[in-house]
C-alpha cells in the first residue's frame, strides 16, 4: 500500500513522506526503548537529497536551523555529528 501510494507522489511528496515515515517510525521504536541513534550515512529510509529538500522547505516555512538541529533531527534518529557536511552546512544558516 505504502509503495503505490509513494508512485502516486512528486519527488518533493514522496520526500516529505519518507522524512515522516522516518520520524514515526523512530517516535514508535523510543516508545518500545529500542531506538538507538543511528549514522546517517549507514541509514536508507531517507535519501541526503530528500532531508536537504525538506530542511529547504522547513526553512522556507519559517523553521530556523536552531529548531531543525534540535528538533527535527533527533526525531529522525540522527546525531548531528553523523550528517553529511553539506547538510550541516545548510543548518549552519539562519
């Protein structure tokens, strides 16, 4: 269901729902004590393309970095040391 349902989606969409799926799935493995910070890099439930496009739109929307960092990326289940040097460089920005 989840893989038709991503065909029916724009590269910008299926981005924002890997970013969310990502973000229940890791609100869901904290809840049963089994989620353990992981490494970007080892990670495939989200592409360095789709977090940088919805870093982009959360910053567009008014989000600072500062609340990204904070927020967003631990509710992924990433450490802020294990992203890719670009991806610090833009929550480097306002």
């Amino acid at each position: 269901m989840v893989k038709s349902l991503l065909l029916g989606l724009d590269k910008n969409q299926a981005a924002k729902f890997n970013m969310l799926i990502s973000m229940i799935n890791t609100r869901i493995n904290k809840i049963r004590s089994t989620q353990t910070n992981k490494n970007f890099l080892d990670d495939t439930s989200l592409s360095k393309e789709e977090l940088i496009m919805n870093i982009n739109d959360l910053k567009s929307r008014g989000v600072n970095s500062s609340t990204i960092s904070q927020y967003v990326i631990p509710e992924l289940g990433y450490t802020l040391e294990s992203l890719p040097q670009d991806v610090l460089e833009l929550l480097k920005g306002s």
